[in-house]
C-alpha cells in the first residue's frame, strides 16, 4: 500500500476479485470472464489472482465509447 495525495490513509493499489467486481459494477463471473479471455488487465500473486486499481482505471476509461463511434450500444 502507499499513501494517497492527502498522505492521511494508505491507498490500496491491488484489490481482489470481489472488490474489482464491485468498482467495475460486474459480478465476480462476469469479471473471471473476462480476465480469462485476456480482456481485462490482472497480477498473478503466487495462486492469488488481483486486481492493480490504476489498471482497472485505464481499462475503464480505454471502453468509454462515444455516441459518434459506430456500434455503441443505446
């Protein structure tokens, strides 16, 4: 863990499945779904597999779609 900017609390950079399941809105499933289809970015720490909360940010804003860009979902 690090401290975050405000240096008061330590800020967790690798979360587990359940916790990035959580911040992603998906179910724990879905998420395993998807790092097995090599979608999303994960750490194999020994037989754990987490999550870095900075590469989950940039996978989330790298899907952002915009409504100009052919086949977004409505």
């Amino acid at each position: 863990m690090r401290q975050n900017a405000t240096g008061s609390q330590p800020e967790q950079v690798l979360i587990d499945e359940k916790t990035a399941a959580r911040r992603l809105g998906v179910s724990t499933s879905h998420l395993g779904n998807l790092r097995r289809r090599g979608e999303i970015p994960y750490v194999r720490v020994g037989a754990l597999i987490r999550y870095d909360v900075r590469a989950l940010d940039e996978w989330i804003a790298s899907q952002l779609k915009t409504t100009k860009e052919k086949g977004v979902d409505r």
